[in-house]
C-alpha cells in the first residue's frame, strides 16, 4: 500500500525527478542507518568492556574503590575548572564593559573575584 501510494505521488513530477528523490532518500537513510549503527557499536563495545573488567576475578574492591576515587578526583577538577571559567568570563566581560575598573582591580589581583558581585554591580556599571 505505501508503495502504491508513493508510486502515485512520485510519478506526478516524472520518471527521471522520482528516481531522483527515490535515490535521495535512500542516500539520507544510509548515511543516518550508517551513524546509529557506529554509535550503536561503540556503545555495545564501552558496555562489553565495563562488564568484562567488572566481572572478572582480579577486578577486587580495592580497584573499584581507586576507580571511584579518580572519578571523584576528576569531578572534582572539572568542577574547579568551571568556576575558574565563570570567573574569567565575568573578568572578560568587565575588561570590555568598564576598562578602567577592570584595571584598578587588576592593580590589586583580584580581577578574577568580579564573578562574585557581577549580579550586583552589573546595573550600575553597565
């Protein structure tokens, strides 16, 4: 029925323009059936993996406790990382909003502390 149907509605526009599009739509489902299944693979290759390490017998407590302290260690570092971005964004956009308080705060190295008052101080300043 849906090739009847899309026979029909593609042969209105001619033979030549309905291979076309027919050929179109094939290419565009290959390419995203070719995505989903590399990423589909790449999870069922990380998956198979965690599950092997896991469950094998070497694989002690003592290891998943090292394991949980990196990733603690790792959230932990991209945590600090995020404020120090937020507070030289904060710096940035003062450095270009009001030069000369940017630099008065620079005399005294505490330019990148501006995050903590920017809320307060925006209204005035810009």
């Amino acid at each position: 029925m849906v090739e009847i149907y899309f026979r029909k509605t593609l042969a209105r526009p001619g033979d030549e323009k309905s291979y076309k599009l027919a050929s179109h739509i094939q290419n565009l489902l290959g390419k995203a059936a070719e995505h989903a299944s590399t990423k589909a693979s790449k999870l069922v290759l990380s998956f198979t993996i965690a599950n092997l390490v896991l469950n094998s017998a070497e694989f002690k407590e003592n290891h998943i406790r090292i394991v949980n302290s990196f990733s603690t260690w790792f959230v932990n570092a991209a945590t600090l990382y995020a404020k120090a971005q937020v507070a030289a964004s904060a710096a940035n956009r003062l450095k270009f909003q009001n030069p000369s308080y940017y630099q008065a705060l620079c005399k005294e190295n505490i330019e990148m502390l501006y995050f903590l008052i920017e809320s307060q101080t925006s209204e005035i300043i810009y």
